[in-house]
C-alpha cells in the first residue's frame, strides 16, 4: 500500500469497533514493557517488593545509557529502547542488596552481554539472565534474588498470569511458557516424591513474581530461542530438567542458572547443524 493511500486511509471516519481494534494493536514492542510495569506497579503496592524506587530507576537509567551508547557504538545507530527498558526494571525488581552498585552493575552486564558475547551476529543469552546469573555468582555475598510469592492473594496473580499469557500468545510465543510450567508442575510433584517434602512447598515458587517474569520474558526472548517450536517446546522442558536437578543438590538460584547454561547451549547446536545442513546441501549441487 502506498503512503497516499495510508494517508488517504488515515482520514476516514472511525466507527467505534475500528476504533477499539486500533488502541487494542498497540505495537508488540511496547506490550512487554507495559506489562511488566504492571507487575512492578501490582507487586510493589501489594506486597512492597521493591528495595525502593531509586535503586529500580538507577537501573533502568544504566540499562536505557548503556543500550543507547552501545548500540550507536557497536551498530551505529539508535536501538528501539525497549528491550533496555525491560533489562532494567527486571533487575529492579528482581535484584536484593542493601547497597545501589549491584543494580548498576547488573543492569551493565545484562546490556553489555548483548554486544559482546555473540556469535554469527547473535547474542546467545537472555541480557536481564546473563546480568542476574553473573551478579549471583561473582558477588553473592552482596546480592541476592527476590524470593517471595502473592501469598494468599489470588487475585493479583490471576490478573498477571491472564494478561501475561495472553501477551505471550500475542507474540507467538505461548507454547514455550505452557510447555515451561506443565514441566516445573511436573518435576514439584516428583521432588516432591524424592525428597519427602510437601508438594505445596516445591509448587509455590512458581506463583511468585520472580517466576511470573521468567516464565514470561527471559525463557521466552524471541531473540534468544530457537526457531523451531518443537525446539522452543524441547528447550523449555529441558531448562525445567535442569532446574530440577539443581534444586535437588540445594543449587541457589536454579531456574537463572538453568536458563543461563541451557539457552545459549541450544542456540550453538541449532547454528552447528544449520551450518552443516547447507554444507551438506552445497555438496549435493
């Protein structure tokens, strides 16, 4: 369609079904930031889970100058601010330390593993997953991870999973979150069954904020999955597997370490056999 006939278009009246279909297509882009500002906004007022507002904007202003010097730096251009913005309100959320530097540095690490460590001009981790796992590891004596849950309120997490995974499904990427949660439902049951322990305990870490941004925007990184949905389905149920085994040797922060070292993993072996599938296909012509 030409730009005169988009013009051309732009000026015809708009009768209200039209109209709620225009404020219901919001680029996909910006769903994932709304959203996730809707689970700050619903965790903080209903539990206070922030270790205060100042130290979730130093790092979303790190995570947003960051993405923006880096990517004029190394691309040399303007990147969209939107993948920044979610890196650093998900430190924000999801880092603890009674000092501020962790959340600079976190929201610093998650950015800067975009243009560093790639491969065949891709980043192979989830940012905000590379910055948490590496500030977990080297510096756990300063920082830690959120760990609560919405306790016994409902509502709020029926609120966040339905729009979440109507977001989710929006951008096609559903079966990875469902194939995710049916896997961690099942490994709860069997630690459950392995180590004596209730099944409501293994169960409740998945109705806690932490997971509801997991499940949604890090194993679900469009930029970070492989192409293939039965590869998605295939990595999400192996991410849960490994999970599992970590939290049966008492691994701290399982499901960050899990994604870290299954997702780039994933990536490296898609490349590896696509890049001998059109060798094998050159030496066939």
């Amino acid at each position: 369609m030409s730009h005169q006939a988009l013009a051309d278009e732009s000026v015809l009246p708009v009768n209200g079904s039209s109209r709620w279909k225009q404020i219901l297509s919001i680029d996909n882009r910006f769903v994932p930031p709304l959203f996730i500002t809707l689970i700050l906004l619903v965790g903080q007022l209903s539990f206070g889970m922030l270790e205060s507002y100042k130290k979730t904007l130093l790092a979303i202003g790190t995570s947003i100058t960051a993405e923006l010097i880096l990517g004029r730096t190394f691309l040399g251009k303007w990147p969209h601010l939107a993948s920044a913005y979610i890196s650093g309100i998900s430190v924000g959320i999801l880092v603890r330390s009674p000092a501020f530097w962790p959340y600079a540095l976190c929201a610093l690490l998650s950015i800067s593993s975009k243009y560093v460590l790639r491969y065949k001009g891709r980043h192979l981790w989830n940012p905000s997953n590379f910055g948490i796992s590496a500030l977990l590891f080297l510096a756990s004596d300063a920082a830690a991870s959120l760990s609560i849950q919405w306790g016994n309120y409902l509502l709020p997490m029926i609120a966040i999973w339905a729009l979440g995974s109507t977001i989710v499904w929006r951008v096609r990427r559903f079966h990875i979150t469902a194939t995710y949660v049916a896997s961690f439902l099942i490994f709860a049951f069997i630690r459950a069954w392995l180590t004596g322990n209730p099944w409501q305990a293994e169960v409740a870490p998945l109705t806690g904020p932490e997971y509801q941004l997991y499940i949604f925007f890090m194993i679900t990184d469009p930029k970070t999955t492989v192409k293939s949905v039965r590869g998605q389905c295939l990595v999400a149920f192996s991410i849960a597997l490994l999970e599992m085994i970590f939290r049966l040797n008492q691994v701290v922060y399982a499901p960050f370490y899990a994604l870290f070292l299954v997702g780039p993993t994933a990536l490296l072996l898609e490349m590896w056999l696509q890049s001998r599938s059109h060798r094998v296909l050159a030496a066939s012509v």
